[in-house]
C-alpha cells in the first residue's frame, strides 16, 4: 500500500511540474495541491498550518530540499506559493 501511495505521490509532483508555466493560482496547479492534500490523507487529515509547513519544509530543509531539487529545480518555491493560494481558499 505504502509504495502505491508514494507511487501516486510522484505522478502528483510530475503534474505539478507540468503545470508550473501556468502559474501557482492556475487549475492545474491548484488541482495538482488538491491532489497532493489528499494524497496526504492516507496518512493523517493535514490541517491548514501542515500543509503550509510542509512546503517552507520543503523549501527550508535541506534533505526535503534536495529531494524536490531532484524532480525540478523550481518544484519547492513553485509548490510554495501554489499551497499558500491553495490554503487560502479553503
């Protein structure tokens, strides 16, 4: 179960990357977050202030860094401003 929920997990993270030349606030984007929220779920219900810890995490820490640096240079900051838009029109 865990490599299928880590599985779908990377195919969030590609769509992210797909969507970045649209911008943060776009529905692609923002359906990618609604995905990535849920795929969370399977783990714990993520409330408002995980969710935006998770991406400064993603951004700040240099381990969750360099594992976003490796699906695209720009995923983390990108993810970032996405999960702020996100979380503010929850």
């Amino acid at each position: 179960k865990k490599q299928s929920i880590l599985a779908e997990a990377g195919v969030i993270y590609q769509d992210i990357v797909a969507a970045m030349p649209y911008g943060p606030a776009s529905p692609q984007a923002q359906d990618g977050v609604a995905r990535w929220h849920q795929n969370m779920r399977y783990f714990y219900e993520p409330t408002t202030e995980i969710l935006l810890g998770l991406v400064d995490g993603y951004n700040d820490d240099p381990d969750f860094n360099a594992t976003f640096q490796r699906i695209h240079p720009d995923l983390a900051s990108f993810m970032r401003q996405a999960v702020q838009i996100y979380c503010q029109n929850l």
